[in-house]
C-alpha cells in the first residue's frame, strides 16, 4: 500500500517525542569538530560542540546532506512504493535542498519542500504535514499546501551573548562589543528564507525574553493557536519554564511544544538563544 513519507533534514529540530508519534523520517547533516567527522543527533549534541568550544575556542562546521544520501534514501522508500514530502532547510542556508531536489529529479512520487527557514520554523510546517497525511491528502497535494505556507511562519530568537555569531564571521567584533558594553539582545528573524537582525532588547536576559514574547504575540489576533514551538540552545530550565509560562499567559494555544535546537542552530548562535516560533493566519509577503 501507497504511504506518504514525511521526511526533512535534522535543522527541524522536532523532539525525538514528536519525531516518533508522527513517525517523521529525518537525515541529518554532517558535522565536523576537530579533525572527526560526526552525524548531526546521531553520535554529536550540542553539549558536544559547547563542551568542545569551550576547551579549543573552535566551532565546528557542518556540511548538507548530499545528493547520493537523498538517492539512498528516496530509493529505499521506491521500493515499498511509497511517495516522499521531503522538507530542508532553507536554500539561503545550505545546499541540502539543492541536492534533495538534484535526487528527486531520478524518482516519482518525490516532493521537495524548501521551507525558507530554520529549527522548528520548518518543523511548524512538517507537522502540518503530518495533520495532511492524517487526512489522507497525497504526497503532491501536501508538498503543494506546505510550500504555500512557508510566508506564513514566524520564526525568531533572541540571542543572549554575540560570541559565536561573531566567532563564526556573522557579527563584526565592534558589534559584539557594543551589544556586550550596553547588555543588549538582539532578535534574529527569519523572513524570505534568510536571517536578519530584527529589534535589539536591552537588560537582562530573562526579562528581554518576556518582552520579546509579548511582542511577538501581541493580541494574538493574526496567529494559528494550532501550535507553537518554545525552542531553546541550551538554556537553563528556570529560563524555559518561565518562557512557557509567558506564552500561555498570553495566548491559548492548543500545542506548546519545548524543543531543544540540534547541533545546527547551536552551532551559530551559542548557548541562551531562545525562539518562540508559530503560523500566521495571514502571509508576511501580504505585510509588506
């Protein structure tokens, strides 16, 4: 029997909780740390890379999936006959997407998704997905649905310390003095695919997170209450719980799911980022 696969890369950052329940596929990317090649969630966390920094001063790199591990992959789904929804990263990003769509070309019944985003900006649109699957849309018709949505994530963190950002060239060294001298926050967005800095919070860190929590949700009257994504690069649980806590207060969504951000969001942006991510009832490009 035909089933529709719901596959992405490891930048999703789905929990292994909801990567289970939803029977989600995932093919994470390569990091290397040092001179050792690891497999992003499979044998490297994010502690990893802290713990590794911390001793070397050394970020590591990661690397996309590239187009035989797609082949593999799309390859051992053909032979059950089934077809594949296969979400990246965005293309702004990483060539994963490239090659997932360089590997579908050879194959029927495979439906690349760049998502345009990052961490659970695109896991917001693979369980969507899921919900499709659960209704039993076909493979093109939720490739087709979820590419629509993209514009409709909202997609930000907060970033507490410039050092990796600045370490791994992203943030001039002046910058990261002058956000440091005057304890500001800044607010990384993700909107058309790419990042940039939105507002820059002033203070300490928990107390920044709760303004920018109320400012993204403001009313509430434009957001999907389906779900949201209270995702974190390692923050204390204190900090987490009372995001958690803010996000409730503020609006009553029927989902609040608390992910830890893989080995690729950690890698850029250091311990002490924290996002709350969700859908928009109405597009960004309609904003503009």
């Amino acid at each position: 029997m035909n089933q529709v696969i719901i596959a992405s890369d490891s930048t999703t950052d789905l929990s292994p909780e909801l990567i289970m329940r939803h029977g989600v596929r995932i093919l994470p990317l390569g990091v290397t740390l040092g001179e050792k090649q690891y497999t992003d969630g499979v044998d490297i966390t994010p502690e990893d890379i802290y713990e590794h920094y911390e001793k070397c001063g050394e970020l590591p790199k990661t690397s996309a999936v590239n187009i035989g591990q797609f082949e593999e992959f799309y390859q051992k789904c053909a032979q059950d006959g089934d077809s594949v929804v296969m979400f990246t990263i965005s293309a702004e990003m990483s060539s994963t997407c490239n090659n997932a769509r360089l590997a579908a070309d050879g194959f029927e019944n495979v439906y690349v998704v760049d998502t345009r985003n990052l961490s659970t900006g695109g896991g917001l649109l693979l369980l969507h997905a899921c919900d499709m699957r659960a209704e039993r849309k076909s493979a093109r018709e939720i490739a087709e649905e979820c590419t629509r949505l993209c514009d409709y994530v909202d997609a930000s963190f907060v970033i507490d310390d410039l050092e990796f950002l600045h370490k791994g060239g992203r943030c001039s060294a002046l910058a990261r003095f002058g956000a440091n001298v005057l304890s500001l926050k800044p607010c990384i967005v993700v909107r058309g695919g790419k990042m940039s800095v939105g507002k820059k919070y002033r203070g300490k860190y928990i107390a920044t997170l709760k303004s920018y929590i109320a400012d993204q949700i403001g009313d509430a009257s434009d957001i999907d209450l389906s779900r949201v994504f209270v995702t974190h690069a390692g923050c204390d649980e204190e900090i987490v719980s009372a995001c958690v806590e803010r996000v409730k207060e503020l609006a009553p969504f029927g989902e609040v799911h608390i992910t830890r951000a893989g080995c690729t969001v950690s890698s850029h942006c250091g311990r002490n980022t924290l996002g709350v991510l969700f859908m928009r009832k109405t597009p960004f490009s309609s904003k503009a």
